[in-house]
C-alpha cells in the first residue's frame, strides 16, 4: 500500500509540478513569521527534494541543461561523442575477450574436466615448455591422473593439391585428439587408432570455416588427397 502511495505521488507531482509547488508555498508560508528568509529558503529545498517526483524533475533539468551546452558548441559535442563511442567500443571488445578467453565455456562435452599440460624446463626456467614425443608416451603410461591424454603441436601448413596454394594454421594430433574431446565431423570420419605412429599414412581432418571458405562446403572433399607441407595426406 505504501508502494502505492509514492507511486501515485511521483504521477501527481510530475503531472502537476505547478499546483504542486503553490501547495508548498502555502504550507511553507504558514511558517514565514516564525523563520529567517535564508532558513526558510533552506526548509522549502528539504521539502522539495523530499517529495516524490522532485528528484525526478532535477534529472530531466539536468539533462535539458546539458543538451543545450552541446547545442551551443558543436565541436566539443562532437569530440565527445567520437570519445564516447571509441569508450564503448574499446570496453565492448576488452569485455568480448575477457569473457570468450576466460568465461565462456568451451564448446565441448564438459569442458570442466579438459586440462592442458606444459613440461616446466628448469635450466631455462620455461613454464610452458614444449614436449616431445617420447615424454609424451612415457608420462602417458605412468598417467594416473587424466582420462585420456592427447599430444598436440600447433603450426602453419603449407596446403597444394586440391584448392588454390595456401598457408593454413593448424595442429598435429595423436589419434585419440577428436575422442577426448567427444567431437564428431560433420563428413567422413577422425583418426583411427594407429595412424600416429611413425611411417603410417598422414590423415587431415579440416575445419568447418576452411572447408566453408576453400570448398564453398562441398561433401565431394572428403577422401581426396592433399598435400601438407609437400608430403600427401588424404
């Protein structure tokens, strides 16, 4: 009910700031003999600022005010309009970082029990070392700790054979990549158990962007031979 009230007084004041105010001139002048024109001056603002709609009606004045300062110097507006929008473009693109590198969660089956592990090399005291492939396979074997651990190296790729030459980033994988992150393709199949081992026959899977770009999404791709950095993988 109190809700209501103020409410309802906020509609009243704003609708009729003018009888409003005579009101309080004649509830303020009821103590004129007994006050000082500063003190009463003083009082009247008390009361003004304490009825609901008047702090309201200070806020449009203030925005009324600005709007006119503007108008007057154009220049300057348009300076902080440009500061403003550069303002909130440069906080947009800081926040969509902020939130795609450390909030959003990552497009996979429970992505709260995937990890990325580093060597740390001591003499050179490197927190994100690289790891070779015969550590790899001997912490994989005393592993007591992760599901299914995977190695992978991230580079450029030199692409010949089926589309026009071009120079791709990628990641060479262990065959079990695609079967810990429980993602499927959408043509053709992963990696099969075995075709990471040394001599076995190169298998490229290529992601959907590239395949949209290069292929313009043709299902025919799937099987043909590629050349990556001159060696054939189909």
């Amino acid at each position: 009910m109190k809700i209501f009230s103020q409410a309802a007084a906020f509609v009243r004041n704003l609708s009729h700031s003018g009888r409003t105010e005579a009101e309080l001139n004649a509830e303020m002048a009821a103590y004129a003999d007994d006050l000082g024109a500063a003190e009463m001056h003083r009082v009247k603002e008390q009361v003004r600022d304490a009825k609901a709609g008047f702090g309201f009606q200070n806020f449009l004045r203030d925005i009324r005010y600005g709007l006119r300062t503007l108008r007057k110097n154009p220049t300057f507006t348009i300076v902080a309009i440009l500061a403003l929008a550069v303002g909130i473009g440069a906080t947009t693109a800081i926040f969509s970082v902020v939130y795609g590198v450390l909030f959003q969660p990552l497009p996979y089956s429970e992505p709260d029990r995937l990890g990325m592990v580093f060597l740390h090399f001591s003499p050179q005291n490197a927190e994100w070392g690289t790891m070779s492939m015969a550590d790899f396979l001997d912490w994989r074997a005393r592993n007591h700790s992760f599901v299914d651990p995977q190695l992978i190296s991230s580079g450029r790729f030199d692409i010949t054979g089926i589309a026009e030459p071009e120079q791709v980033r990628g990641v060479s994988v262990t065959a079990g990549f695609f079967t810990t992150l429980r993602s499927q393709p959408l043509l053709g199949r992963t990696f099969s158990a075995g075709e990471d081992r040394s001599g076995a026959d190169r298998v490229a899977v290529i992601s959907e962007e590239w395949w949209t770009r290069s292929f313009h999404r043709d299902p025919g791709i799937v099987g043909k031979n590629l050349n990556l950095n001159g060696a054939p993988a189909p």
